[in-house]
C-alpha cells in the first residue's frame, strides 16, 4: 500500500519530499486500515500529512548552545483545524464534527498542548527523530478532537544525539559516563525551553507542556521534566511526563540491582527477536527504513559518521546500558504518569511463579483490566498488553476508530476520554 496522496490543507512542501514515506506512517497506515474497516480514506490524509510534515520539518542537526558539538534531530508536526475539519465526509452539508457538551468551552481559554517526544535505546539510525512518529502520530490523532474546538496540538521530536544524524563530543560523552540520563535532561531541556520561547515567548499561561518517551526515553524524559521545571521559560505551568514501560527504574540495592540488569538485557533481546520474526508493524518497517534513509540522507544532505564519532557513540551508548543497570529510581517530585506493559520480560518479578498464576502470560480466561496506584506525584497504570515495546495505541484501536467517525462527520458526539488530558 502506498501513502503518497498530498493530504489537504497542507501546503509549501518541499517538491521531492512527495515521493518519500516515512516508515512509521506507511507501516502504521497499513496496520490500521486492516484493523479499522471503513476509514481507509481518512487514515490514508492522516498518515499522509505526518509523513509529509515529517519529512518537510525533520532537521538533521540542532545544535546545543550549552553544549558546542553536541547535536540532536528533529521533527516538528501539528494538525491544523482546517485539516482536521478536511477529514469531514459531508462538506456539501457544510456539518462539522458534534463533540461533547461542554458547559465552559464557550467561556474557556484556549489551550496549547505541546508534547515533546524522545526515543528508546537505539544504534545507528535508531533512535533518531524519526524513531518516535508512532507514538507523536498517536498524540496527534487523538488530539483532533482538541483542535476542532480550537485548541492546538503540537508534536516536537527530539532524536538521540548518539543516534545517526546526531553528533557527540568527548566531554559531553564523559558526562553521561559519570551522571547518566542528567546530561540527556540537560539537552533536551535546553531545546525544549528554547523551542517554547521561540514559539511563545514568555506568556506561556495557556501551555501544557508534556514529556512522553518509551523504555530508556522515560528516563530521559522524567530528567527532561526536572531541568525545564527548574529553570521554566516564561509563566509556563509545571510541564509533567508520560512515560511507557519505564526501564531501570528499579532501586540500586544489590542483589536486585544485578538481577534487574540481567533480566532487562535478555528480555530486551528475546522480545527484539520476537518482534522481528513475528511483528507486523515491525516487519513492514524493516521493509521501508533502509531505502527511506538513504533517500532523506541525500535530500537533507546528511553524511556517515566519521571513526571519530563511531567510537564517541559507542562509548555513550555503552554509558546509557551502564546507567540504566545501575538503576534510577523514579522521582516522586515532578508529576508524571506512568503505563506499564501486564508482563514486561525486562522487569520480571521475584515472585514470578504467583506473577504468572495471577496475572497469567497465554493462557488467560479473561482479559486483565488495567489498574492504578499512586507514587508521589505519578500516577502508575498497568495495561492489559504484553511486552516491552508495546505500541500503546495498538491496544487502543477503538478509540481512533471512534474519532475517525466523528471526524468524517459522524451524528454522535465525541465524548471526550477524562483520563485523556494525563495522557497529554
């Protein structure tokens, strides 16, 4: 299948970006139009866009001011309301979508919802901005709603600088060996604050700043929150995180802490290899990333590694395996919400025998329903999916089903998720 059509109201592209796809929207794209029957014109304009805004925006090399050398990529991507209301079937009838009553939403200021995304582990070409559009496409869907009432929802990806097109230098590589996840904080924050000024200035009232990454990137990220809450830009409110299948949470008291690094390597090997073999999603990227790469390698000009920067990116790649087996306990100061997978074989339990009694793996004689408990300022909630690099929004199909029929202009309104606005 093919996600080349230019969606509307998109405009200004770059020519030759039109016969580019991105891997994430075209393997997302064809999972969802299997699964979601009737809306396969609306998810090709959906994935269509972010793969055009992807493309268009994606920035090879940001550089740090607070460190010279060090460079991140990154993509920036929003739905307009002129495109989200596109998506509307009964344009003749000039309908728009019905949401929810809301007794306030004539009398409220509008909000912007600004989600910064940052990638798990990853080598090579992993781990770059491009790794993280599944989980911004998520976002971006399920904030349509959102934008048809006149708020905005903004996606910034921020890549890995030990990823290919980033770039490291040997202090800021020491850093990460001696302090671990800060010096990514320290980064990400330092854009982030610089992105909201940029795009706000100071009245950043009507803001809600959110920093979500998966596995290593909750880590990441939850660093990401301390920094920008320490030094905020402007009259921004708290920015919060949310943070899927966290990984080397655990605390750093042995023996847990050499069980736990254990488990998380094999684990994160047998499910790689698993996903591999078995995966559809991950199959059809496996299919795209490489002819995809070097086709925006040469459209954006970007170059191998030099030796230099290949033994760099080792040595902080080792630092981050290093780090997250040392251990980093969550924070219970910052506000952050969690999702956990119902069985992660990175973090198996001690008690795994009554784990797999109670919990179960396979064979189940009903679905798990997810629960919530409270740790500090984070809510933690456990899903009903297995597996470590869980895509959250798989297990959530029927809610982009349900904002795709009111988006087309469907009669019934949408009825806005309470839980949602954590999720943002």
């Amino acid at each position: 299948m093919e996600i080349l059509a230019k969606a509307p109201g998109f405009q200004e592209r770059e020519e030759s970006s039109t016969e580019l796809v991105a891997p994430y929207p075209y393997a997302i794209g064809n999972y969802a139009k299997e699964k979601i029957k009737g809306h396969d014109d609306t998810i090709d304009k959906i994935f269509g866009e972010i793969s055009m805004q992807a493309i268009a925006s994606f920035n090879p090399s940001v550089e740090s001011q607070e460190f010279p050398g060090v460079k991140i990529s990154t993509i920036e991507l929003e739905f307009t309301q002129d495109f989200a209301r596109s998506l509307n079937k009964n344009q003749t009838s000039q309908s728009e979508p019905q949401l929810s009553e809301d007794k306030d939403a004539k009398e409220r200021e509008l909000k912007t919802y600004v989600i910064f995304f940052q990638p798990a582990f990853g080598a090579g070409r992993v781990g770059n901005a491009f790794s993280i559009l599944d989980a911004a496409s998520d976002r971006l869907i399920r904030g349509l709603p959102k934008v048809l009432e006149g708020d905005r929802v903004v996606a910034v990806l921020q890549g890995s600088p030990l990823s290919l097109p980033g770039a490291v230098t040997p202090e800021w590589v020491k850093g990460v060996v001696k302090t671990g996840f800060d010096m990514h904080g320290r980064l990400y924050a330092e854009h982030a604050k610089k992105y909201l000024h940029d795009e706000f200035g100071d009245d950043l009232e009507n803001v809600v700043v959110t920093l979500q990454g998966q596995s290593m990137g909750s880590n990441t990220a939850a660093r990401t929150v301390e920094y920008l809450n320490e030094n905020k830009p402007g009259n921004m409110p708290d920015a919060r995180g949310l943070y899927d299948t966290p990984t080397g949470n655990h605390d750093r008291k042995f023996p847990d802490q050499f069980r736990h690094s254990i488990n998380m390597v094999s684990g994160l090997v047998a499910e790689t290899i698993a996903r591999d073999k078995m995966d559809q999603v991950q199959k059809d990227l496996q299919k795209t990333e490489g002819p995809f790469w070097r086709k925006i390698s040469k459209l954006k000009g970007i170059k191998p590694d030099s030796f230099e920067q290949t033994l760099l990116k080792t040595r902080g790649l080792l630092a981050e395996v290093i780090s997250l087996g040392r251990g980093t306990p969550i924070d219970e100061k910052d506000r952050g919400y969690y999702r956990e997978p119902g069985f992660d074989p990175t973090n198996i339990p001690k008690d795994i025998l009554k784990n797999l009694y109670t919990e179960g793996i396979g064979l189940r004689l009903k679905p798990r329903r997810p629960f919530l408990r409270l740790q500090g300022r984070n809510l933690i909630a456990r899903t009903t999916i297995d597996g470590h690099y869980f895509f959250p929004w798989q297990n959530d199909l029927h809610r982009w089903e349900q904002i795709f029929q009111k988006t087309e202009g469907g009669n019934n309104p949408i009825v806005h998720n309470k839980t949602e606005a954590l999720k943002f």
